[in-house]
C-alpha cells in the first residue's frame, strides 16, 4: 500500500514539472532562411514569407503588414548579414529560435530579428521585426568600406 501511495505522489510530482531552457547558439541553416526571408520581403515575393509563416500567424494580416515593413528598405537586394546574436529556446518540448542579422544598406543599418518555432518537424518563422537606424554614410556594419 505505501509503495502504490508513493508512486502516486511521484506521478503527481512530475505530471506537474514544466522545464523551459534557453541559450546562445547559432544554427546555420536558420540563419539562411533568416537572410532568405529579408531577401523575400526586398524583392516583393511576399507569398514565399507567407507560406513559411507558423499557424500562430493571420495569413491576411501578415500579408497586410509586409508592404509598409519594404517601405522600411527600398532596396532591391541585401548586402551579406552580420549575425549579431542568436538564441535557441524549448519551452516544455516547444522549441524556438531567434536570431539578429544586421544589413548595411547604403544609407541605412537594418536589424532583423527572426522568431522561429518549431511545427512538428518543421521550422516556421514566428515573426519577423525591422529596425532602421539612417546613417546617410554607408559607414555601418559590413560595409566593408574604412574611412
């Protein structure tokens, strides 16, 4: 009797357990579907951003929102990325990944920072987040030029 008590207790105890882990590492091919998304949302291919979006996504909203994030960086291509930081997270069997790519456009530095979530086996792209900082000089990350 007290040994079918304590396996009760201990099922209990662990049905309850959740886990969440998070740490810094960068996966290669998620950061070329990072640079591939970006390079989609220049050259207008806003199915292909669409089509890799997680269910966790309004097709029609992200479709709404993608014009005004291009309008953000009129350019047709991107320079090569820098990786500025990466995570990878599982949260109680949930995995995830972000990753921070900065473009250094002519006149402008483009931070990109993109969610993925893993969907049964698949990476999808949770969101995706623009940050324009004007330089006017081309002088930014990656530029390759020094003055």
């Amino acid at each position: 009797m007290r040994s079918a008590l304590t396996a009760a207790a201990a099922a209990i105890v662990l049905a309850g357990c959740q886990y969440s882990t998070s740490y810094s590492g960068s996966n290669s091919e998620l950061n070329a579907e990072a640079d591939a998304v970006y390079e989609h949302l220049l050259a207008g291919e806003d199915q292909a951003i669409i089509d890799g979006m997680s269910s966790e996504n309004n097709q029609q909203l992200v479709a709404q929102q993608l014009p005004m994030l291009r309008d953000m960086v009129p350019f047709e291509t991107a320079p090569d990325p820098i990786v500025l930081s990466s995570n990878q997270t599982n949260d109680n069997g949930a995995r995830g990944y972000t990753v921070e790519q900065s473009y250094s456009h002519p006149d402008r530095i483009v931070v990109v920072r993109s969610e993925f979530v893993q969907e049964d086996d698949t990476w999808k792209l949770r969101g995706i987040n623009l940050n324009v900082e004007m330089t006017g000089s081309g002088q930014g990350p990656g530029s390759g030029t020094v003055e």
